[in-house]
C-alpha cells in the first residue's frame, strides 16, 4: 500500500493514496507521467467521494460511487495502468499493463533494497499480497528462491488472475491465512521477510504489534532481513518504529520523498558485515540484471546511515561512481 501526495489543502486529515513515481529510481519518464495521470485521477475521484460523504448529492440522481459501494478490493484502470484500491484512498497496487511485473509505485523498489544485504536469498515470504507487485517481481528476476505469500483476504487473491499472477509451484506459494497467526504458528524460517499488509482501514493492529515482530524475529535465518512498508501519520510510525528497534538490533528506516510510505529495514544479527568495496561490485552487478537503479538505492541507505550516526563519519564521498575507503563496518554503527 502507498500514499498519495496529490491532495490538496482541503483534503488535509484525510489519508490519502498513491505516490508520485520516483524517476531516479524507475528510469522511464513515460511510465512516470502515466502514473502521475492516473494518481491525479484517484485524487479526483477522491476529492468527489470526500464531498459527498459531508455534503451528500447535489443532484437526483444518485452517486455511482454510493451504488458501487467501497469494499475492497476494487479493480480500477486508466490507460495503461491497472491498480487494487483498499478504498479510493489506499492504493494497494499499481501493474503496468503493458510490463505487468514492473515495480511501479516507489515503495515498493525501496523494498527490493534487500538485496544489498543478502543477493541470493534461498527463501522469501510476503505478508500482504496485494496485486502481486513484490511477488511477481521476486519470482521473475530471482529464479532460484522460494516465495511465499500470505493474505488474509480470499478475494484479493482471487483477482489474482487480473494482475497476471504467476501460478503456484514448487517455489510460488499463495496461502491465505492471518498474517501474525501465519508467522507466530508456522514452523519454517526465511531469509527476508517483507510486511506489506493493509486492509481498507490501514495497517492492521495484529501486523504491527510487539509480539508481530518478536516472532518475525525468530523466523528469520541467521543474517536474515525485516523489510516493513508503512503508510500512515508520522506518529503511529514512530511508534512502530519503537516496537521494531526494540526486537532488532540494527533498523534503517527510508522516507518516500512525495508523501507517507517509510520503509524499514531491521536485521537479525546486530551488524551484518559487508565491506564497500565489496557493496560496490554487488551494485555493479545486480544493476546488470535488475531494471532497478541498485545504485541509487544503494546511495539512499548508506546517506540514511551517516545521518543516524553520532559522531561524524569522514570520507571522500559517499556515491557509488568515486572511489571509498569507508567499510560498512564502520556505518553500521548507528544503532
């Protein structure tokens, strides 16, 4: 789920969403400008649903969104893209149909910044499957991992066919089951956990209380990654944030530039190790293979971690095309 930026002053105390693209990252301004056609859409329709629920019709007629009713999920397009609304102001997922396993919305790139820590991971699961855009994703561009989503929502899943769903193998797997029970009852392990659950009130209380991410803990392999996306105001994230530093040892958190999404990252062991030089050949080689700028991902954690830091780190410069001397041993210190 992501947040607009697009609404004005009057919608202010409203959650709002879907993301302006973040080009840096995605590298394809006609995809950029459509998905900003088509939020600027979601924010009009919006701004029309927000005025009749306080105000009511003004003509006879009545209101296509009323008969419609708001229950996710809703399958809305526009052009070229297809999206799976929570309601009309949560986007859960937005599929290029033209590359339906694209990462279109920017969170969700930022998610895929696990790969710095562990590039081959031999097992993922997703909590929140959504349209599919992380499953799709993992599936097509990392060949030898297993991955496991889990949704609660029998009818999100079975609009699965609609965003061009892989079907299940012998390393897809779709269960439909409470997320938190899923984690706490099963007895498997994973190398990267991604939580990406929402339903059309927000993050539910179960996927983002202390006992959730005690056992996210314990699931995870050794040198095993938390990824979480959140989307609301900033002081239910703080609070969130407090749970997660509270289970891990080490967490970077990642601000969407336009609007609400944060990302985190929280790692099971206290500093997982990986020397620069080192982070600047796997860069080199997973921009190779990936339609995602690594580097820039790459830049955007490291600049989060000197800014964590206490006491300042010196370096000749921090961008992946000079040269370093600067150890991540040395940045993983922050916490």
């Amino acid at each position: 789920m992501t947040d607009r930026s697009g609404a004005g002053p009057e919608a202010e105390g409203d959650m709002a969403c879907g993301p302006k693209a973040d080009l840096d990252l995605f590298g394809d301004d006609r995809a950029g400008i459509e998905l900003d056609h088509f939020l600027d859409h979601l924010d009009d329709i919006d701004r029309d649903q927000r005025h009749f629920e306080r105000y009511g019709s003004d003509g006879d007629d009545p209101d296509p969104m009323e008969q419609g009713g708001l229950d996710a999920p809703l399958v809305f397009e526009l052009g070229n893209i297809r999206s799976l609304l929570a309601n009309w102001a949560f986007v859960q997922s937005a599929m290029s149909l033209d590359d339906p396993d694209r990462l279109m919305l920017d969170y969700t790139r930022q998610m895929m910044g696990f790969l710095l820590f562990n590039p081959s991971p031999e097992a993922i699961e997703i909590i929140g499957l959504g349209g599919g855009s992380l499953a799709k994703y993992c599936y097509r561009h990392l060949p030898e991992t297993a991955i496991t989503a889990v949704e609660i929502d029998p009818e999100i899943i079975a609009v699965g066919e609609q965003f061009f769903m892989p079907p299940e193998d012998d390393r897809f797997e779709i269960i439909c089951d409470d997320g938190a029970e899923f984690v706490r009852r099963d007895t498997g392990n994973c190398d990267v956990l991604l939580v990406d659950g929402f339903d059309k009130d927000g993050q539910p209380a179960q996927l983002c209380s202390l006992e959730f991410y005690r056992d996210c803990r314990s699931r995870l392999n050794p040198g095993g990654v938390l990824v979480v996306n959140l989307c609301d105001h900033l002081w239910k994230q703080a609070a969130i944030l407090s749970r997660i530093r509270a289970c891990f040892g080490t967490v970077i958190d990642l601000s969407a530039k336009i609007g609400m999404n944060r990302v985190l990252f929280a790692f099971k062991d206290e500093r997982p190790g990986l020397d620069h030089r080192e982070l600047q050949k796997l860069v080199r080689d997973l921009d190779h293979v990936h339609p995602i700028s690594f580097s820039s991902l790459a830049n955007e954690i490291l600049n989060r971690i000197k800014s964590l830091d206490p006491s300042p780190v010196t370096a000749a410069g921090h961008d992946f095309d000079a040269s370093h001397s600067l150890s991540m041993a040395q940045l993983w210190s922050v916490d």
